[in-house]
C-alpha cells in the first residue's frame, strides 16, 4: 500500500506492507486524512519515524463509517478515570502520526479503543474533519459559557473556524478575526460574524502569536476568559492588563468527556449536523501520490488553503 513519510529527502509517499489485523488492533481503510499545523512544524523538525498523520477516518471491513481518535491513554490512571484522559503521560506511546503510523496511508491499523462510530450520512470524504471538530468542542467545553455570553476566535484556520462553528451550533454568538481572504470567505459560509465589536466574555486564542494573544487581552471583558486552543510555538507576554481585568487564561488540548460525554463521539454528531463544514473548510484535497505539493500547499494560508485533505 502506499504511505506518506518525511524523509531526509523531504515528504514521500513510498509503498509499504499491508497492515494485519491481530489482537491490538483493526484495519481501518482510510477515505480522508487532513494535514494538520502541528504536521508542519513536525516535518520542519526534521524526519518522523513513522507515517505521518492525526486527522482521519474510514471504512471497516464490515463497510461501517468511522472516526479515529489517534490518542489512546493507560485507561486507569487518575486523569483517565476523572474524564481528563487527554491529560494522561500514556498518550504519547500511541499517538497515530508521532509514534505509531498514521493516516495519511491507504490502511492503518488501529486499537478498537480509537474506532468512534460516525453517524449516517456523513459523507467519507469528509470524516476527517471530525478530529479538529473534537478540539474544538473540547475547548469550547473548556470556556465554560453562561447565557448570554458572547465569544470571539482569533484565528481563522481550521481550528478557529471549527470553534466558530461548535460555538454558533450551542446557540452563542460569535465573531471571528481572520487574516486572510478565504478565510473571511470561510466564516461568512459558517453564519458567524467577521466584524468584532466590542469586549466579550470568552476569546478563544486559535492564532497562537504574541501579537493575537495580546490582541485577545485587549479584547476580552474584565473578568473574562481567554481560551488558549493554539500551540504558542512563541513565548508570549503576560501584560499587566491581564492582572488589572483579572482574566482567566484556560489551556485546551486534545479532547476526552465533559460532563459523562465523549467529545470525539459529540464531534461526529456535530459534523453530521453541520455538512457545509466541509464546503467551507476543505480547500484542497490530493492523492497521496501529491503528498509533496499537498504539505507545500497547506503551508501557504495567504494562499488560500485552510484544510488540506489527502483522499487515497
């Protein structure tokens, strides 16, 4: 089968052996695969060991739909019992696209821990959307936000646009500030607002630069929150107006259960829900065959590309 590696040579898409079914896990044949940010400052580090690729989803051999939560945790320390399994040291033993192989591949093996049934019909092309619409409902879970509140994104990438849209399907309003013209283009399909206006309760930060994260202080109500969803590959400056609003900065990683839900399986449903995520956010979609130009291609936001599917 094919699959995409980062090489000393840069991104290739090499054949390899067929995965086998044994008792850790099943063969999951892969209808979409997304690259993510985090996939670009990997590859930018250097070669990955294995196959690269955290957001995807695809067929059983009985033909069912489903999504991949690519983290597994140990299952019985504190964290993972409490709920907050994503806190877990354990995850990073087997996390599909770090340190097993991922989806970007005609078949992955995966544990049935990580199989989350996707509701009918969601279309295949699009399952995996439903990975980074699961961070985005961790976070907006994360926010904690009472009636009446309003909340803005700083950030129109994909995680951005998709806390936007698990905002606006909660019934909250929400604007959010882009960079870019398809982006913009993005949230006006989304049915949420483009022209901030005002202090809000809630700022999701999905930018992760100093001068958004200052942005977000400035624009956050005294006692608000800022919920940090974007990795800050940059330090960024606690300014006294944090102190002086008293703001509350809450960190969001990954997902797991808010509330006895699972925020994967939430994920699904809201993707079911919600199909024009996919016209709005899927720019660009590649055979593995163009991996190269596909990881080229999701690194140039001005150019115009927010997700970037690879479709074996």
């Amino acid at each position: 089968m094919r699959a995409v590696r980062s090489t000393e040579a840069g991104i290739v898409s090499e054949r390899v052996p067929d995965p086998v079914p044994d008792e850790h896990g099943v063969v999951v044949r892969v209808t979409s695969a997304g690259i993510c940010g985090s996939d670009l400052h990997a590859i930018a580090a250097g070669p990955v060991p294995v196959v690269l690729g955290h957001e995807f989803g695809g067929l059983l051999a009985d033909g069912s739909l489903v999504a991949v939560r690519p983290i597994r945790s140990c299952g019985t320390c504190a964290h993972c019992t409490g709920g907050a399994e994503y806190l877990c040291s354990g995850i990073y033993a087997h996390f599909h696209g770090a340190s097993i192989d991922g989806g970007l591949a005609e078949q992955v093996l995966v544990h049935p821990d990580c199989l989350v049934p996707v509701p009918a019909g969601v279309d295949p092309v699009l399952v995996a959307l439903v990975e980074p619409v699961a961070v985005a409902v961790h976070t907006v879970n994360r926010a904690g936000l009472r009636p009446g509140e309003r909340a803005l994104v700083i950030g129109g990438g994909t995680i951005g646009l998709v806390c936007a849209a698990v905002l606006r399907d909660r019934g909250v309003p929400v604007d959010v500030v882009t960079r870019h013209a398809a982006q913009t283009r993005a949230a006006v399909a989304l049915g949420v607002g483009t022209a901030p206006e005002g202090r809000y309760a809630v700022v999701v930060e999905a930018a992760g630069s100093a001068s958004s994260f200052a942005e977000a202080i400035r624009l956050v109500q005294r006692g608000g929150r800022i919920v940090l969803v974007a990795l800050p590959w940059d330090p960024v400056a606690l300014t006294p107006a944090v102190v002086m609003k008293e703001v509350s900065i809450v960190p969001a990683i990954y997902y797991g259960h808010h509330e006895g839900r699972d925020e994967f399986a939430e994920a699904a449903e809201v993707l079911a829900r919600h199909p024009e995520l996919g016209d709005a956010l899927v720019t660009h979609r590649f055979d593995l065959d163009d991996a190269a130009e596909a990881f080229r291609v999701a690194g140039e936001r001005s150019a115009g590309a927010i997700k970037v599917h690879l479709v074996p």
